[in-house]
C-alpha cells in the first residue's frame, strides 16, 4: 500500500533544472515581462518585439480573466481535506505582468500605446467588478509614469489613449465603452 502511493506520487510530478509554462504560468509572465523589458532598453530600442509580448501576455491574462480562481482546499475523492493551498490571486498575476512591465513601456509611444491596448483586451474579457479596479488602477499608475517619462506628441498621445482607457473602466457598461473605442485604442482608428 506505502509502495504503490509512494509510486502515485512520484508520477505525479515532474523533476528538471527549468521551470515550464505549463508547470508555472508566473514563469511565462516572468519570461515573457523580461524579454519586452531587454527589447524597451535604451541599447536595444525594439518596441515591436515588446508589442508581441504584450499581446501574449494580455492573451493570457484575458483567458485567466474568465476563470473563477481555484478553491484553497483540496481534497480527495473521498472528501477527506488533504491540502490547503495558496494560489495567486487574479490581482497577483496582472501585478506581475503590468506592474513589471509599466516602467518600459510608459517610456515608448509605441509600447505605451500597446500596453494600454492589452490592458482593454484583458478588461473585455472580465465581468468581475473587483478586477476592473485592477485595471484601472493599473491604467492610472501607467499615467503617471507616462507623464514623466514622454513629452511633446508621444506624451499626448500616450495620456490621451490612458484617459479613454480609464473613462471606459469607469462606466457600469465598461464594455461597451470599451469595444466602441477598441480601433481607436489599439491605433488602427
């Protein structure tokens, strides 16, 4: 009995040097957050690598945006509570991902404009009002650091696409708002 558990429990994991993606999906945030973070330094200039990055990054983050997050407690199929676990929280993972990330990108018109692009594409996907004070606090604090860190057309443009972004968020039909306005916020408008 000890040997055939001791047997399950070992094929239930999986031992290597890395994490992956799909073991950890903060690892993906991570990565993706570092590569758009490398590609928006002053050395590299590649706003476009960023973009993509951001677009992954809100693709993944609008698909979690729909989820309802997992019970702390786990048990067995007979019921018997065998584990309390911790997962991060829906806050944790856009922290992660847009709070990293806010500093680069409020540098860059191009990027900046992508940022706030993907933070409206992960919004769209939610219809949990404590999220969308995420966003919008997320939105606000890129503001900020956009108006320090842009000036002249780029500034405009960036705190522009920020206040729409934000008016959206505040409105009960957010949604609405926020598909009405999506050319113009992912700058096809």
């Amino acid at each position: 009995m000890l040997r055939d558990a001791t047997a399950t429990l070992r094929g239930a994991f999986a031992i290597g040097s890395r994490r992956t993606a799909l073991q950890d999906m903060r690892f993906l945030i991570d990565e993706l957050v570092e590569i758009a973070a490398r590609a928006l330094s002053p050395g590299v200039n590649d706003p476009f690598t960023a973009n993509s990055c951001l677009d992954w990054i809100g693709a993944e983050l609008a698909d979690l945006a729909g989820r309802d997050r997992p019970s702390r407690l786990r048990a067995d199929p007979e019921g018997a509570l065998r584990i309390i676990a911790h997962p991060m929280t829906f806050a944790g993972f856009v922290d992660r991902a847009f709070g990293a990330l806010a500093q680069y990108a409020a540098a860059d018109k191009i990027a900046g404009q992508r940022f706030l692009a993907a933070l409206r594409n992960v919004a769209l996907s939610c219809d949990a009002p404590e999220r969308i004070k995420v966003f919008a606090r997320h939105a606000e604090q890129f503001r900020d650091l956009a108006k320090d860190a842009l000036s002249g057309a780029s500034r405009d443009a960036v705190l522009g696409r920020a206040g729409e972004l934000l008016r959206a968020l505040s409105e009960a039909d957010y949604k609405r708002h926020l598909r009405d306005s999506n050319a113009w916020l992912d700058g096809t408008g």
